[in-house]
C-alpha cells in the first residue's frame, strides 16, 4: 500500500486512506480521460481495485456535469460490489446508487415471473399485465400512498442493493423492479446487467426510466472482455422446430387454418431440409423465403408475417385477459420470420440450418440468424455516452478489441503494469506436450497427465485443471488421469447443471482447508471464467491446450467476415482471440487478491509462441518461463515456488 497521490478531485470520492500498487495510475488514466470527454480501455489485473477507482475516477466529472454513472458488469455479486464500494464513498460523500436486478429476479407476480422465457417476454407480460390491472404489486399513482412515495425517495437517497430493496418491498406487497424504475431519475449510479444498456429494445425502456438520454450518462463496462460475445448473442436468434410446432398447434386450437397450415408446412420444410445435415450449414435466407413464396403461396410474406405478429399479439392479450401465461409461440415464429427478412442481404449476418440433439436425446433442428458484427450492437452505445470506460483484467491486445467494438477513435488506450510483487506469480509453459489434433494421441495423453502430476505433487493444496474442450478432459479421464492423482479428483461433464456445478465447486474449494484436491474443467466453462479462487482455494492452476473453436461453417463465416473488416486480420480477430481470451480468464482463476501466490503452467508449446504469448495479458506473458521437454524440470519449478 502507497500513500494517497490522487488528483485532489478524486480524493473527495476515494473512500480509502491510501492506494494499491498501480491504483493511482489507473484512476488517474481515468480521469483525466473522463475530464476530457474521452473513452478509454484499459486493461488492469485482478486485485488493483478496479471497481472503486473507476467509480471514484467518474464521480468528480458526473457530480460536476449532472450525468449518471451506468455501471455494467455480468454477475449479481458484481454489482453488488459496485454498492458495497459506494457505501464506503457515502461515508465521505453522499452519492446514491442502485444495484439492478431483472425484472425476472424482481417480478414478485408468479403468472409473468415463472412463465416468461426471456428478459424480452417478461417486459410485454408485466406491460400487458399492468395494462390490464392484473398485477397487485404494480401501485398505479392514485395507489402511490405516503409510505410508498417515502420508500421511493429513500432508495434514490443511498446506496442500496437490489436484494435490500427486495427484502422491503416483499414485506409491503409492493412491486421492488417498479419502486426502482421510480427512484431511478434520482439515483447517480447504477449497476447492472449488459443487456440493460447494449439490448436496443430493453435500452429503450430502461433510459425512459432513467429519464435520461445516453449523452448524459458515463458507462463503466466491467469484465469488458465479454463484451463482443455478449453483444453477438443480443443480436442473433434463432427458430426451432419445437417453436414451430407449438406454432402449429396454437392455430389449431385457436382455429385459424391458415397459419396451422402454414405453420405445418415450414416445419416440414425445414425438417426435410436438415434432414442430411449432420451439424450446420449456412444457407441463402432468400431461398426460405422462396419456398414459402412458392411452395408456401404466400405471395407477400411480409405482409403474412406481419399478419402472424397480429395474430400472437391477440393471442397474448386473450390469455392474460384469462389470467393465463401470455405467451404465443405464433407470436415468437412471426419475430423470426420478420427479423429473417430485416437481415436479407446484409452481410453482417450468416443465416444457418443446424440439427442437434435435444437433452432428451431426440435429434431435432433450427433456423438461426447468426451475428458476426459486434460493434453493431456495441457502437450505437459508445459513440453516445458521455464516455466509456471499458476495463477487464484480459483485454490485450488493445487496439483489436477497440476495432471490433468500434470504440471511439479518440479513446485512450492503457495496460497498467501488474501490481502482483515479481515472486507471488509464477508462469510456466511447457514444451513437448500439446492438444493440437494431430498431436492427440493416447502417449501424449500420458505425457500430459506425468505434467500435471508434477504440479498436483508440489502444490501444497488445491489444482486446477482447465482443458481446451470436453473431448480433452474426457480423454484425460479415459487415460488414467483420476487414478495417478494423489488428491481427489473433482470434474464437470457437459451438460452439467448450475447446482450440481455449484455442489461440485464448492468441495473442492473446502478442500484447500485440508490435504488439497482437483479440480478438472473446461476452458471457457462456468467454472473457468466465473469462479474466483482466492488463497488455498487454488494455488496452482494448469491450462491444458489451446481452447481454440471447432472450424465450423460460422467460426469459418465470423474469419472471412472480420478479414473483409480488417483485411489479413480476420484468422486473428475470429479464431485465436476468443481462444485466447479463454485461456487468460482460465489462468487468472488462482490470483484474484494482491496476497495471493499462484503458479501458472501452460500444458502446450504453442503458448510459447510469440503468435500466443502476444494475447495473454502482460501479468501473465512478463516473466513467462518455457520448460524444455523433460521429467521433473516442472516437478522443480513448482516445488521451487511453494517453498522459496
Ligand atoms: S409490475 Fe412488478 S410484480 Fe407486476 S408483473 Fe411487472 S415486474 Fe412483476
């Protein structure tokens, strides 16, 4: 810890009584961008404070300019960081800021709460719902009574966490995601989900609640790395058979014979159409329109989309009016069908067939739009807020991750140096194993696993293993792995639930307490990018492979998309990036506080390679180390670092 050295403006806000290694750095680089109206990406390690020096880097200019500060991060615990934090800068200074949950997380009405499929669908419900007077937790004006105005201004007044406010209205019988939207235009921050901010429809509604227009807003985008996927999935969708089927009998029931016939003849179709697909295959969009211009008759299907939406939409009110689910798949076909048509001829989408296998092993298909252009979803946002500040802990390199997310040309680019002390990290790769297909033979298996005993031998408690893909960790499993451990072996499988991960993890983790155990999962995975285990939880942690994608027809599609973009750099910015981005969140898993001493190891040569090596973030590349191919060198290395 140094002594404070923060502009004086800063200091106002900054709730501590001196910084971390590198921390003034990070706020400074902040502020002054933010000062100048200036966006900036910035890449900082775990441990650095980011949360709290980006948030009292942004208060000096958004108290002083009146904007609002939107805070975007992927997990609830995020955003409830972001409140804790403010609490602390309440104490010095009084700012006010929500945390944001779903309305699915809020919505206390069972009919829209548990019905709804996505954020989307429980938005129209919970309009529909409180159109027709069906919701009782929804206090119209006339119904706002004293106490209720009274809670309204005390939550704009500090900073509280969604389940705090929760918890209140639960007790009142009052709506907690309507007493929110209310306090919003009075709050100063607010943390919250992606999909509030980057959704064009959900962005919508939320900035009408917030009062407020995007130029009056600072965005601080956390685990930014996730971004250009996140912002893929907003814009891509798909239509399975099971929807058009549900379609189909919907119409039926509803005796309209025309879409039921429809309805009937696009699924058969389409199932005769994937019939020979063993996977997915891009097709032309205009050729589906075609069949059901020509074979369907339908001579204008715009118009007979159109007239489906109408339909679904009627549907969804006569089952609320009910008070039944309003949910109409007809509905939902009719979106596709519309959004199918919106993107004919335009190249920043792929239109695919695929066939797959449902959890209850039954072999069905999909139409799906397919997405290549994150900035399209990304761009519209950050070249209208006041500012950007997008920071992770993996972002390098900087400049590719500005083009695909189109930040703007001005933005501030920035690696701040690791405050990690030199000896807490120790990064290895080893040479003479690897996971490239052609490598991966029942020797090599053998090999990895010698490697990765080495390292579960001289850790003095937990390992993780994160492997390239599930046939990998299968093939460990087949090879022996379990058996040549020493410590108990804990895995994932694919297809694995939420809890049963969670259960799962959670052993392992109490394990560090004792003799120590394994963990074994996939790179990219739940446990890879969302789990932090800090001290004993993981001390060594081994990266087996590189996660790179299967070439399939869309990998294939989003290189030639990005290399059309930024030519020669497509294979780069579509193919070893996103593997890339998987390896660092797996290594950074054992790291997450300055205390913590973890031992990195890469069990593939290829991370040597400058053509790797140049995508890790800069704590992890620094003081890399590359083991020639041999018994016991690792075994020394890692016994080494444990007891210096
Ligand atoms: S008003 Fe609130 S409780 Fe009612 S449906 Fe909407 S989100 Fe749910």
């Amino acid at each position: 810890m140094t002594k404070l050295k923060l502009p004086p403006e800063v200091a106002e806000y900054f709730p501590y009584a001196s910084v971390r290694p590198r921390q003034d750095q990070f706020i400074k680089t902040v502020f002054d961008a933010v000062e100048s109206r200036r966006s900036v990406l910035i890449e900082g390690s775990n441990g650095l404070g980011k949360t709290i020096s980006a948030i009292s880097a942004c208060l000096p200019t958004a108290v002083e300019k009146d904007l609002k500060i939107l805070y975007v991060a992927r997990t609830h615990r995020q955003h409830d960081r972001v409140i804790e934090e403010l609490r602390a800068v309440f104490k010095k200074h009084h700012v006010s800021g929500i945390s944001l949950r779903g309305r699915n997380q809020m919505c206390l009405n069972n009919l829209a709460a548990k019905n709804a499929f996505d954020a989307k669908s429980l938005m129209e419900a919970c309009e529909l719902l409180k159109a027709k007077g069906r919701c009782p937790y929804h206090k119209t004006p006339e119904e706002q009574n004293y106490e209720y105005l009274q809670l309204q201004q005390q939550i704009a007044a500090r900073p509280y966490t969604a389940s705090d406010i929760q918890k209140v209205c639960r007790r009142r019988g009052v709506c907690s995601y309507e007493l929110v939207k209310a306090a919003l235009s009075d709050v100063k921050v607010v943390a919250l989900s992606y999909l509030y901010v980057f959704d064009p429809v959900i962005r919508a509604a939320f900035l009408k609640n917030l009062d407020s227009h995007l130029q009056k807003t600072i965005l601080i985008v956390d685990e930014a790395h996730n971004l250009p996927e996140t912002a893929i999935d907003i814009a891509s969708s798909s239509l399975s058979l099971f929807v058009i089927k549900q379609a189909e009998l919907e119409a039926k029931k509803y005796e309209n014979k025309e879409i039921e016939d429809f309805a009937n003849f696009f699924r058969k179709e389409i199932e005769k159409m994937t019939e020979n697909i063993s996977r997915e295959q891009i097709i032309s969009p205009e050729s589906i329109i075609e069949i059901i211009q020509n074979q369907g008759s339908i001579a204008n299907p715009r118009d007979f989309f159109e007239q489906l939406n109408e339909v679904g939409s009627s549907i969804r009110r006569n089952l609320l009016a009910e008070g039944k689910n309003p949910r109409s798949y007809i509905h939902g076909m009719s979106e596709f069908l519309l959004r199918w048509l919106d993107t004919l001829g335009d190249d920043s989408f792929i239109h695919v067939a695929s066939s797959y296998i449902t959890r209850e092993r039954l072999k069905t298909a999909k139409l799906e739009i397919v997405a290549l252009d994150p900035s399209k979803v990304t761009s519209p946002v950050f070249s209208f807020t006041y500012s950007n500040i997008v920071m992770s802990g993996t972002l390098q390199p900087l400049e590719a991750y500005a083009r695909i997310t189109r930040l703007p040309e001005n933005t501030v680019q920035c690696v701040v140096p690791s405050p990690f002390p030199k000896e807490h990290i120790l990064s290895l790769v080893c040479c003479g194993v690897s996971t490239a297909m052609e490598k991966r033979t029942p020797a090599m298996y053998q090999t990895i696993i010698e490697r990765i005993n080495e390292v579960v031998q001289n850790t003095p408690a937990n390992t993780g293993i994160f492997t390239a893909s599930f046939e990998v960790l299968n093939s460990l499993i087949a090879e022996g792995l379990e058996a040549a451990l020493d410590k108990p072996l804990f895995h994932e499988y694919r297809g694995m639930s939420s809890k049963t991960n969670e259960k799962i993890v959670a052993g392992f983790k109490a394990c560090g307490e004792g003799d120590g155990a394994v963990f074994l999962g996939v790179q990219g995975g739940r446990t890879s990018e969302g789990v932090d285990f800090p001290g004993n939880q993981m001390n060594s942690v081994i990266i087996v492979g590189v996660p790179y994608a299967e070439p399939t027809p869309r990998v294939k599609a989003q290189i030639n998309y990005y290399d059309e973009c930024f030519p020669k750099l497509g294979r780069e910015y579509g193919y070893v990036l996103p593997a890339m981005k998987k390896a660092s969140q797996a290594a950074g898993r054992p790291v997450r506080t300055l205390e913590d001493r973890g031992a990195i190891i890469f069990l593939d040569y290829r991370f040597s390679t400058n053509y790797c090596r140049n995508f890790l973030p800069s704590w992890v590349s620094n003081h890399m180390k590359v083991l020639q191919p041999g018994s016991n060198i690792l075994a020394q290395e890692i016994h080494k670092f444990f007891n210096p």
